[in-house]
C-alpha cells in the first residue's frame, strides 16, 4: 500500500497543469479513486489539451454522495464543473428529470466485478439470494446488471430475495468486505485487482460479462459496448464547442498513448495508485485497455440503447430509475442545439 492520498495526486497533477493563456477553459471534476485519472493525467503529462486548443482545468474530488448523486453529477450541474464522466444510464435519469447535461463522448466499458471472500460459497449470481451484497448505491450500474441478470437467467430478483447494503462509497465498499459486514460487493473494476491480489478474496464474476451478455455483443469483443461517458452542460457546449471538439481529440491522443506505453503505466501506479504492486498495475492496465472505447458512432448508440431496452424490459424502470433514454442524450457529432 502507497501513501498516495487525494492531495498527493493532485499535486502530482499540478506540476503539468500549466498556464491557460488565451485557451478556453474546462473544468474538469473527477473522482480520486475513478480511472478517468489515468487518462487525465496523461493529457496533462504530454500537454495534449494544449496542444487542441483548449487548457483542461483538472481537480480530484471525493467519491462520496451529494444527496443521493456522486460528488461529480453535483458538480457538473450545479455549475462547478464543466467535464465529468458517469453511466449513461445515470446521465438519462438526471436529464430526464431535466438537467442540461448531455453525453458527447465515450469512455469505456466501466463496469465493476462481484468480489468475495476466498472461502466464500458464492460462485455465480444463482447464489446471491440469502446474502448481504454490498453495493455503492442500489441504482448503481452494476447493481443493476446484476438485477437484470438474475431475474433473466436465474428467476429471481436479488433486490427482493438478497440484502443490498448501500455503502455511499467505494472506500467504504471495501471496508464493508473487509470487517465482514457483508458477503459479497460490487466493486468498481480498477479497485478489484487492488483487492484480489492483496488479501483473501476472489472475483467471482466481470461485470462486462453481463454487459456483453444483456446487450447481445458477446461474439463482438473487438467493440465494447460503452457504458460511462464524458458529460458537459448544453451551456457549456453552446458557448465552447471548440474545447469539447479538442478534448475529444485530446481524449484519443491519450488513449492511444496508454495504449503502447507501459512505462508510462508505471508512473501511474507509482503517482497515482492507492496500491502500486506490479501485479496490480498491470492488471489495472490490461483491464483499462481492453475497456477503453476510443471513439462511437451511430452503431455505438444504437448498441447503448438495445442495452438499456433489454435492461428495462427485464429489470423495470423501478430499478433503472428512469422509463427511456431522454431525447438529445447523445451527440455523437457534436451537434449544438439551436
């Protein structure tokens, strides 16, 4: 375990944030603990927004909720932020119960992992009624993969015949595993090789396996169905096309260097992880690779939307929190509204 802490990474930020000049700003608002860090810092590392135009104005915050919303929706539409990233699925139920918030890129396939103890007689999701899952919040994207997963393949709704346990954050998810207050967590994907590969626990089943599974895509593994997304207010987008065009590009100038570069990935572990163990920056790594989604287009959308059409007919709105998918959500041209 590192001594990294929000305030050390931040500062391992601010050496590469630099001058704006005259360049337009983004305020970008990210978790300290959220793998979007990767591939900010990378942008700052080699000056990437610079280089398209725009300075990105990049702040780590914690994961904890604001009123039931993660710190970074808050930011975002309350006004203190001009850039976050979460599921799409979160972002239609905010902009549905009308938040200018719209989604104008991908990130990945950012899905968690169900994660027990090693002697734990969990082996698949048949197994999860009668238990104490832990889970951030029960409309989190994972807890609701879970939901549509069990009542399609298993008949029943975890939700009705197992425990979810709301932890409020994914620190305190860990800690609700490791005191034994529950049984089992769905825990975000970058924070699992942290846990397996230091204690007595195991990953029982990807989440992204349930994602490729919901969405029909399982024989496509060469094009992952996103599921977060980078968001900026209708405001924003109107007043600053440009800067959200260049983070766009700066976004795949990063990828693509994440991508080759595994010394760079070292540096990360060593700045930026709370566990910098080889094993686990590797297998940090690798997942962030094969998760990452560089770009979209109307084939990405319409795969998003069989997936939430799937999710709904088998889980509800109830447990999505919302009916469909807002008109305008995405924009995968960049299109400002008039």
């Amino acid at each position: 375990m590192t001594e990294i802490d929000i305030s050390s990474q931040q500062a391992a930020i601010d050496e590469y944030q630099g001058d704006p000049g005259d360049r337009p700003v983004l305020r970008a608002r990210f978790e300290h603990n959220g793998s979007p860090r990767y591939m900010l810092y990378t942008i700052k590392r080699f000056g990437y927004d610079h280089d398209h135009g725009f300075h990105l104005d990049l702040r780590l915050v914690s994961d904890e909720l604001d009123e039931g919303r993660e710190t970074v929706e808050a930011k975002l539409q309350e006004g203190d932020a001009d850039l976050i990233d979460i599921d799409y699925i979160s972002t239609a139920r905010e902009r549905a119960d009308g938040a200018p918030i719209v989604a104008f890129h991908p990130y990945g396939q950012t899905v968690g992992g169900l994660v027990v103890p090693e002697d734990s007689g969990i082996e698949g999701l048949a197994d999860l009624s009668g238990h104490r899952i832990g889970v951030v919040r029960r409309l989190d994207k994972n807890w609701i993969l879970v939901r549509a997963a069990c009542r399609e393949a298993h008949g029943f709704d975890p939700d009705e015949t197992a425990t979810p346990v709301e932890a409020g954050s994914k620190v305190e998810l860990t800690r609700l595993l490791e005191d034994g207050e529950v049984d089992a967590i769905l825990q975000f994907w970058q924070i699992v090789p942290e846990i397996v590969e230091t204690g007595p626990y195991r990953e029982v089943l990807p989440m992204s396996t349930l994602v490729d599974r919901l969405a029909g895509t399982e024989a496509d593994a060469d094009r992952p169905i996103p599921v977060s997304t980078f968001l900026t207010s209708e405001t924003y987008l109107s007043d600053h096309p440009d800067a959200v065009r260049g983070f766009r590009s700066a976004f795949r100038d990063a990828v693509e260097r994440l991508q080759r570069d595994d010394d760079l990935w070292d540096e990360i572990g060593e700045r930026l992880m709370y566990e910098d163990d080889p094993e686990v920056v590797r297998a940090v790594r690798d997942r962030w690779r094969a998760m990452v989604v560089a770009d979209w287009d109307e084939t990405t959308v319409e795969g998003m939307e069989r997936l939430f059409d799937h999710l709904e007919s088998v889980a509800g709105a109830d447990a999505l929190g919302v009916a469909e998918l807002p008109e305008g959500l995405f924009r995968t041209e960049l299109e400002v509204e008039a």
